[in-house]
C-alpha cells in the first residue's frame, strides 16, 4: 500500500477545508488536502450568496472572475399570504458567485500558501498509532488503497462525517437536515439585481423558505428548502403554483439544477480530540436560520488552522491544547449559531396565518427601519435581541408564547 507522510491533513476540499488549509500551510507547516471528487467545487450545493463584510472577515473576497453579482443591496420577503417586507441597504451588501469556481478560487489560494491537494481520494477510515493518525484512503480513479500518516487531522468532509463518527468524536444519533434544491433559469421576467426575494411559506418549504436570487437582468437561481423529502418535486410544485414565480417564471426555462442537504440543529457538542479537529458542516457550523456555511464556517476553520499549524509547531497534539479551538470559535461565533437555532426553531412552530400576523408587525414603519439598520445575514444575534425588546412585538410574542418555550426548550 503507498504511504504519504503529512503534518496536517484535511479531509475534504470544501470552502471550510481550503480556509484550514491556507491558514494552517500560512505558517510553513506541509498541508495536505484530500477531496473524493475529482474537481474542487463539484458537486455544486450552495446559492452562492455571501455578504461583502462576511467574506473580508474570513479573507476571501473573490476576483470579478467568480462574481456574478456584485449588486445585491437587500431582499423582498413575503409572507405566506404575500404581504411584502422590503429591507434594503443604501449601497452592496453582498454577491452572489460561481459557487464551484468559488471553492477552486480558495483552493488556488491555499496551493500559494503551500498546501497539496489529492483529488480522487476518499478517506474510508482511520485509527491512532504512536501519536499519529494513520489515514486509509481509497484512490478513486485508481481503485487502490493509499494510507496517509498525519500528525493533525482536520475534518472537513461535511455533512456525513464519516470518519468522526469511526473515532467516536460524534454520534450517530439522528440529526435535523434541511433538503435543498436550486434550479437555475433563463429568461425570468421582472428581475430586480438589487434585491434577493425570500419566501416564507410552510405549504411549499416546510421548516425553511424559498428564494429568488438574482445573476442578472434575466438569470435567477431559484430554490427553496425544507425539512421535508424531495425538495426537487417541492420546488416543482411552488414554481409552478405561486403567484409570483409562475408569473416571473412564464417565459423561462431551467439550464441547470443542483441539490443538498444543509445540517440546522447547530453546532456537535465536542469538535476535538488528540491531534484532531472537527470543521465546517461536519461541525454543524451552518446557521439554522438561512443555511450558509461559508462565513461562520470559515472562521471557525481559520481558527482550526490556525491552532492546527501550532500544534505541529510545539508537537503538542493533545486535547488540553487543542480544546483552544473549540473555545476561540465559540467565543467569536457560538452565540450567533445559538440564537439562530432558536430563531429558526421558533419559527418552524408558526403557522402561516401566524407568521402573517408577525408580517404586519415587521411592517411598521419604526420595526422595519430597525430591520434596515441593524440587520445583518452573518451577524443575526444583533437584531434579534433588538426584536426582542421591540414594545410593538411584545403582544405578539404573548400569543405565541407556546412556540417560544418550544423553541428554547
């Protein structure tokens, strides 16, 4: 069996896995990436929106090659009786991108800093021998076993973590997944590229909501999630019932479709052990609220390479110095994945008659400016709080007071 000798490796070559990697390689330490497809960035499961502070903050704002929309200063929300909440900054807010060439562009990044990639290569199991990780991995296009020997592992392989799950860091207990489908379409009427449109509607998105994000004057990705099975035939079914989308919808046509699944019920208890660190989806890093991954994920993986590159440095691969990453990512991101689970749980306990109540509030003129200045895709804690302590909201939060004890509990 080959063996190849690494200081850090990382499993999977996601956004989350590039970020660990660049940051860890950084610091002059061999980083090798291993990732099971053979291109970065396939299969596609994200829409691609990112906030412009967000992306600054994990330092990976895009060329204009990977954007496809660097215009989008807020979003139209609708109820489910379509009731029409517009929040809308003064200037860009965010883009949206070719997700796929996004990942290749952080993975181009990592490569300058030092790091390998594998692709093809799919790791099957692990064990620890002499404070190592020795790593079997299957070679895809080959159809041989490799084995790799790491001092760090960092685990990056998303939603399935299997290879967590063979260490005993995390259960196999059942988690919350929300299913995702996007459809990418051609000729849509009526396109603002300002303005993502949002729809919150329990009858097509169970537990999550739809969306309309724009690529330009006539090109959309439009989608929808739900805690509900085939989302594909879920999104079928909106595009062709919804008054907006089929009117939008009448003279397009799709071009290409992708699909996912998105963990929402936050982040596992533990994300390390000796000489391992646990990242991204895999370490429920995604917000419950929208779904993205990207930004506080990638933080948290910064971190994790960070601290990774230091281990190797000081040889020190135990859980006392590595339970520094769980602490540093939960003091600069924990509270806001908290407060998103509850949003996204208190929200999912509404009913659309409910959550029409809730629009006419958002509605005010005094609620709705609040929403324009405070409100942040990455940083939702800030608004929230502030809802909270809204005096026109407080009789609505009476009446759904059931919900609320549901959400925390």
């Amino acid at each position: 069996m080959d063996s190849i000798n690494t200081d850090i490796l990382v499993i999977g070559g996601s956004a989350n896995g590039s970020q660990a990697a660049m940051t860890a390689s950084a610091d002059s330490v061999k980083t090798l990436v291993i990732e099971e497809h053979s291109q970065i960035g396939y299969p596609e499961h994200c829409s691609g929106l990112f906030s412009y502070e967000g992306l600054k903050q994990i330092d990976s704002f895009p060329p204009r090659s990977v954007i496809l929309n660097h215009n989008v200063k807020g979003a139209y929300i609708y109820s489910p009786s379509l009731r029409l909440l517009e929040v809308k900054k003064s200037s860009p807010h965010a883009i949206v991108v070719d997700r796929a060439k996004f990942d290749q562009f952080l993975a181009q990044k990592a490569m300058k800093q030092g790091a390998d990639y594998l692709l093809n290569h799919k790791a099957i199991n692990i064990l620890r021998k002499n404070n190592k990780w020795i790593i079997h991995v299957l070679d895809k296009k080959s159809g041989k076993n490799k084995k790799i020997i790491s001092k760090m592992v960092i685990d990056a392989e998303g939603h399935r973590r299997t290879i967590a799950k063979r260490i005993g860091l995390v259960k196999k207990e059942k988690r919350v997944f929300v299913n995702a489908a996007q459809f990418y379409y051609k000729n849509v009427d009526n396109l603002n590229i300002e303005m993502v449109e949002l729809f919150q509607t329990q009858k097509y998105a169970k537990g999550f909501f739809g969306w309309i994000i724009p690529i330009n004057q006539d090109q959309a990705k439009i989608g929808l999630g739900t805690l509900e099975l085939n989302a594909a035939k879920k999104l079928e079914k909106m595009v062709s019932e919804h008054f907006i989308l089929k009117n939008k919808l009448e003279n397009a046509y799709i071009y290409r479709k992708t699909a996912g699944r998105i963990p929402v019920d936050g982040p596992v208890k533990k994300t390390y052990t000796k000489g391992f660190l646990l990242i991204g989806d895999a370490a429920g890093q995604t917000k419950p609220t929208t779904g993205g991954g990207v930004i506080l994920g990638g933080i948290a993986s910064r971190i994790a390479g960070k601290i990774a590159a230091e281990a190797i440095k000081k040889q020190n691969y135990s859980e006392k110095f590595l339970r520094r990453y769980q602490k540093e990512w939960k003091r600069q991101i924990g509270k806001n994945l908290l407060v998103m689970r509850w949003v996204r749980n208190y929200l999912n306990n509404l009913s659309d008659n409910t959550v029409d109540e809730l629009f006419e509030i958002l509605l005010k003129d005094r609620v709705k400016s609040k929403i324009e200045k405070i409100g942040h895709v990455d940083q939702q804690i800030k608004i929230v709080l502030s809802l909270l302590l809204e005096p026109s909201l407080l009789p609505f939060y009476i009446k759904t007071s059931p919900q609320l004890l549901q959400a925390l509990l």
